[in-house]
C-alpha cells in the first residue's frame, strides 16, 4: 500500500492548538516537520542523539506527571532505539505518547529504506512491549483522534503514522543545544529553573 | 568475599544517603553484581524511582529528558557499559545535562574474564575523550566522598561526572563465585 499522508500536514495537525503539550522531536525530519509547525519553547529538536528521543520523553513524563508530553520522531530513530519501548512499557506513565512518523526511508541520508519498508512493524512491538494503545494510521481522517488520544487518553500511547517517502524543505530550529534546554526549562519551571 | 563488609563500611548505604541529600528522585541503572545493593536500597525508597534499562545508553536519555522537566536522576552500570553511551555523551556535553554516573568497574583490578579486560582499560580514557570529569574510589571508605563530590559538580557545574568504583572496592571474582550469586 502506498502512502497518501504529507508528513507536515500530520505534523501540523497533531500539533494544531496544543496548548500546554511538551514536545521532544527526534533528529532529522521529524525536527524539521516539528519547526516547520512552528518553533516553540517547549519542543525540544534533537539534532544528535540518535535512539534517544522517546527515552527523553519518559524522563520528561516521569518528571512532569501532570502534563502531556509528545514524542514525535522517525522511524529510522525509533528502530535504532527499539529497547526504550520495553523500557516505558514497564515504567507505564499514562501522560507519554510517542508518534512515529513513518516514511520508511533514512530520510537526511540520502533516502535509503528503513526496516519498516519491509515489513518491522513498529506498533506491534510498541503493542508487545505493555503500551496502553499501538495503532497505524495512514488516513487523514484518523489524525484528530490521535490528537485527542495524546492530550488526554491515559497512555502509554503509541502510533505510527505512515507518510510518503517525500523531500521537503528544510525548516531549522535553533542548533544551540545548551539554549534549546535553557528555554524549554523556563518556559516550563520559569525563571527559577536558572537557579537550579 | 563482601567486601564492603569485610572492610566494615557500608559504602551502597552511605551512597544511597548522599543520592538523596542531593535531591535524586530518579535512579536508572542497567545491573551489576557491585550494584546490587544500592539498586535494592533505591528500589525500597519511596521517595525515589528506579528505572531498569535495555542498555545504558537509554540511561542518558532519560536523564535529558528528566532534567528538562527539572528533576534529578543518576545512571548506575558498570565499566562495559561506558562503550554504549560515547555518542550521546556529546548531546549531553553540548546541551550541558547534569549526568552524574556511578560506575563499577570490570576488567581493572584482578579481573577473572578475559573479555571484560578491553572495555574496563579503556574505560576512564573513554570517558575523558568525551569530556566527562572522571573519579576514582578506589576503598570502600572513598566511595560515599567522591559520589557526593560528583553530584556537586554535576548538577552545581551542569557537567556529566563519572564516579569509577575499582573492583578493589567490589571485590574480586571468580567464575565460581560469580554463578553462585
């Protein structure tokens, strides 16, 4: 089956309105789709740390238990760190959701196919591994429920998000590592996060 | 051999005092037999939350993302793991993530596996290539000191600190002695 959804059009409409959401976007793609909706304080765009991203949404959920946290990343950055499912599913926090979207390539590399274009089916394990809900979506009218789902369904929630294999401008968020920290930390523990 | 008894200092007991009069709410750790006892002691404390790991590398994640939420969290493993986490080591560098790590160390001191020997040697060189501050303990009596001192620097410095617990401290194993435990 071939995939109809534009990657910055489900981006956009799961971030549309989110009002107090804090967002981790994995590396590459999914951090460019995350600025091209528009930069913010509290996203925080990797631009390193591959495997990563959906470890640092479980740091921020247990952290944060009484607010929503979105982890938006590829597939190419969710296989690499395909252990941190096991991880959060066994840590289980209702407020984590973790959305791949899923374009089946290595996207900054020069679109090489990912393990998905043949069939890894990353839901299943996110499914396997005690998340809550694990779902594929490849239908723009499925999108509004996946965002209602990550504002207030109790998780852990997973879905991945099937896009086409597609090049798009590259919208860049601050590169500034110590800066992008630094501002998602006061804008969610205000200035007394400088203090800390 | 126990030899955090057999020297008579409790050194998980005091460390586990230290982790929480620095304010550590968050334990990650992938095991290890010289960590047994201070997981246990995390793991019983209400106040805090253990989170058992696939890899170690998951542990700096988890970190990241704890600290942008404004708790404080420390990764327990052992010197094997020090070759999983190089690459994001750099994010935590560039981001400047208090990581203070405690680590116990395999293939220094007496080791008995072979194949422990290469990691554990290159284990403190690892680390400083990536610019993480590097302690030893070497006795059981300097454990709890340079743990409290690496939490300071860690999160006053907002600095990745590594404490290297010797197998001095651990006590060194057989084969025998490791199946049996």
């Amino acid at each position: 089956m071939t995939a109809t959804l534009h990657r910055r059009d489900v981006v956009s409409a799961l971030l549309a309105e989110r009002g107090g959401l804090l967002v981790v976007a994995g590396l590459g793609s999914t951090a460019w789709d995350c600025t091209a909706a528009g930069d913010h304080d509290l996203t925080f765009p990797l631009w390193g740390a591959m495997g990563q991203a959906a470890m640092m949404g479980l740091g921020l959920a247990l952290a944060q238990p009484q607010r929503r946290v979105l982890v938006i990343t590829g597939d190419g950055e969710m296989l690499m760190g395909l252990g941190a499912l096991a991880t959060i599913g066994v840590q289980r926090p209702t407020n984590l959701s973790v959305v791949v979207i899923d374009n089946g390539r290595y996207g900054e590399t020069g679109m090489q196919e990912t393990h998905t274009a043949h069939g890894v089916d990353l839901a299943a394990v996110a499914r396997a591994s005690g998340f809550v809900d694990a779902r594929t979506l490849s239908a723009a009218g499925e999108l509004a429920a996946l965002r209602t789902a990550i504002h207030g369904q109790p998780g852990p929630n997973f879905a991945t998000v099937k896009v086409r294999a597609e090049k798009v401008p590259i919208i860049l968020p601050p590169r500034d590592g110590g800066l992008l920290k630094a501002r998602f930390r006061r804008a969610l523990l205000g200035e007394a996060a400088d203090l800390q | 051999m126990n030899a955090p008894r057999a020297a008579g200092i409790d050194w998980p007991l005091q460390v586990h005092g230290a982790l929480k009069a620095a304010g550590v709410s968050l334990v990650s750790y992938v095991p290890d037999a010289g960590h047994k006892r201070l997981i246990e002691l995390c793991q019983a404390d209400p106040s805090m939350r253990s989170v058992v790991l696939t890899t170690e590398e998951e542990g700096l994640g988890l970190a990241t993302g704890a600290w942008l939420g404004g708790e404080r969290s420390v990764l327990l493993m052992q010197s094997s793991g020090v070759g999983n986490v190089i690459n994001v080591l750099g994010t935590i560098k560039e981001c400047r993530i208090p990581l203070p790590m405690i680590i116990t160390m395999r293939g220094e001191y007496g080791e008995f596996n072979p194949w422990q020997i290469p990691m554990g040697q290159a284990t403190p060189g690892v680390l400083e290539a990536m610019g993480v501050i590097v302690q030893p303990a070497l006795e059981p009596q300097a454990v709890a000191p340079a743990v409290d001192a690496a939490l300071r620097l860690a999160f006053n410095g907002y600095a990745a600190v590594a404490v290297l617990i010797s197998q001095r401290v651990i006590g060194i194993k057989s084969f025998q002695e490791q199946a049996a435990q």
